[in-house]
C-alpha cells in the first residue's frame, strides 16, 4: 500500500470502514480541534494563486440584488482521499483494507475574510449550494465514487476569530457507515410503508408542532424526537427528492435562508459552542454496496446541525466514517512497551 496514502479497514465488529490517516502532518491536522489551529490555515483560503494550491472551481456571479459574489473551490492539501489511484483492495488474513480513493475539496465561501454563515446574505450563500451542486454532478462521472458529504463548521458568536469562511466537500468510494445505516432505516420503512421515511416525520413534525423551528414554503427545521444533540436540527426540503444535486437552483437561496436562520438561532441559543452543518444526500446506487436501487423514492436529502462542546472533533458525526489517527500497531506497540508494575504487586 502506498506510503502516502490514507487507508481504509473494514471493521469486521461494528460494520463499515474505518480511516487511518498513516502521515504525521495529517494524524497532527486531524487531532488538533479547528479552533486551536495555527493562523496560517494550511488550506490557502486566502490566496488561490499560491503555490501548491490547485483551484478545482470558481464562480464570479452577479447577484439579483445587484452585487457581485465570488466562490472557489480548491483541492484540500490534508485530504482524508485522494482522487489518483485504484482502491488496492487486500485481505489480510479475515481483514479487509483498500486505499483511501475519492475527492477532498475545500470551497472558500467569499472572498472576504472576515465574512461569516450570518454575514453571508441569502444569494451570496446560494452560490457556495450551487458550488455543492456542480461539484457533486462532476465528481459523480468518477465511477468509482459513490457518496458524497459536505461539512461545516463554526464557532457561535466567535467573534473576532477570522477564518476566511470556508465548507468542505469530501467524496468517497465508500458509503460510510453512518449513511448506509440511515438508507437501511429508511429502506426498512419503505418496504413495509411504501412510504419515504423522512416525508413522513416531516408530515408528523408539521402536525405537531412541538418540535418546530422553522416553516417556511419550501423548507422546514425542526429538533429531532430522538435528538442526540443539545439544540440538533434537521432542516428538511418539503418537496420529496432523494439527491441535494437535483434541488432546482432558483430554491437555492431559499435553502441559504433557511440555512442562515438555523445559524443565527443557533448563535442565540448556545454561544461558544461549534456547530457541525452536514449534508446527507443519497449514494450512488451500487449492487455491491447492497444501496437499493432506485433510492429515488426512500429516500430524503437534508441537512443536519449538531452543536458541540468546543476543543471535541467528532470525524463520526462528520463524515459519518470513524477517523482514527493512531494506527492500532503503533498504539499496541506503545502499550506493550510502557513499564507497569505488575497487578500483582
Ligand atoms: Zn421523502
Ligand atoms: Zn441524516
């Protein structure tokens, strides 16, 4: 396997792949939380013409209220995957491993500095959807990529910490275990139901409405029954549809809206903390992966925001793929090796 490559091993005890990075300045990246990093992002969301930064998308775009907003996207130098290569699937012994394969992308959301998810008017954030949206169609001529996540995060009233505003889009050729087990849950319903899952809760929240947060025509937010987060929310398209990449651009601001809502409410409710804004959109159907095909009808993309404690990074609730920076032979080797008076003793 090759040195400078993340790998992926198949947990043979709780299902799904685990991530080992395997490269000092990653495992360092990786386990260092986002607000204790060092000032000099090594994402270069400043200066896309520095060297060694590879722009993968750009927009400059006149916005209906008369401004001008630009968003980019470019190649994360710290990728959990990497696009070159084939997976090199092993076994070893009843193991299972491959290379990390897929896509990691960071989208610099404006080219101010300063700017956050709260400054960001409704268009301006609409632009960094739509990056989303077109990034997802042409990582998608990729076979061999079947999921696909895009993350966010913040801190609630951080004020003064400037971190050029910035999302991450990550793509994989594995369905992580998070997303596989929703698409069972969901699955699970349909067959008994003939009913998407998540349209029902979303039919029963409205009726509810105990748990609300958010109406509004297009879109819908609410604390889940079985909230696992303090203050989590799910915001929902009401409208069926299985993909993010398929929501029609003209809703797309509507999305920034509501989006931007959530944040600010959030802002209220728990200052200081980090919020995590994840996308979870259908995989790619696949026979391997046992995706039932078509998906198009159990299915339901949304977005979900899940406040958390700061100095905690949960790569789990990322990606929906446990992270795991020390590689279990090192921390074997450490613990075997490390004096102990004996129990005995
Ligand atoms: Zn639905
Ligand atoms: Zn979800």
């Amino acid at each position: 396997m090759d040195e400078n490559s993340t790998q992926l091993r198949r947990d043979p005890h709780h299902g799904g792949w685990v991530l080992l990075p395997f490269q000092p300045e990653r495992e360092q990246l990786l386990s260092i939380s986002p607000e204790d990093r060092p000032a000099d992002s090594p994402n270069a969301l400043d200066d896309s013409e520095a060297p060694g930064v590879h722009m993968v998308w750009s927009v400059k775009s006149a916005l209906p209220d008369g401004s001008e907003h630009q968003v980019r996207v470019i190649a994360n130098r710290f990728a959990m995957y990497r696009v070159e290569g084939q997976e090199d699937r092993q076994g070893r012994g009843l193991y299972d491993m491959m290379r990390g394969v897929g896509a990691h992308e960071i989208i610099v959301e404006s080219p101010n500095a300063r700017d956050s998810i709260l400054t960001l008017t409704p268009y301006q954030y609409a632009l960094t959807l739509r990056a989303v949206q077109e990034r997802i169609r042409d990582l998608r001529k990729d076979g061999r990529l079947k999921s696909f996540s895009f993350l966010r995060e913040w801190t609630c009233q951080g004020n003064g910490v400037a971190s050029h505003p910035h999302s991450q889009l990550i793509a994989s050729s594995i369905v992580p275990l998070g997303l596989s087990n929703e698409m069972d849950s969901a699955w699970a319903h349909f067959k008994y139901k003939e009913r998407c899952l998540f349209c029902d809760m979303i039919r029963q929240e409205m009726h509810d409405e105990s748990r609300l947060v958010m109406e509004g025509d297009d879109y819908i937010a609410y604390c889940p029954f079985a909230s696992r987060y303090p203050f989590e929310i799910h915001l929902f398209p009401k409208k069926h549809s299985a993909e993010f990449h398929d929501e029609p651009g003209e809703r797309l601001p509507a999305l920034a809206a509501a989006i931007r809502d959530a944040a600010a409410r959030l802002e209220a409710a728990i200052p200081g903390w980090r919020v995590l804004m994840v996308l979870h959109t259908a995989p790619v159907p696949s026979k391997r992966m046992h995706i039932h095909s078509p998906h198009s009808s159990y299915y339901h993309w949304h977005i979900e925001f899940l406040p958390y404690p700061p100095g905690f990074v949960d790569w789990y609730a990322r990606t929906g793929t446990h992270v795991e920076c020390t590689p279990p032979e090192n921390a074997a080797a450490f613990l075997r090796e490390v004096n102990v008076p004996s129990p005995w003793e």
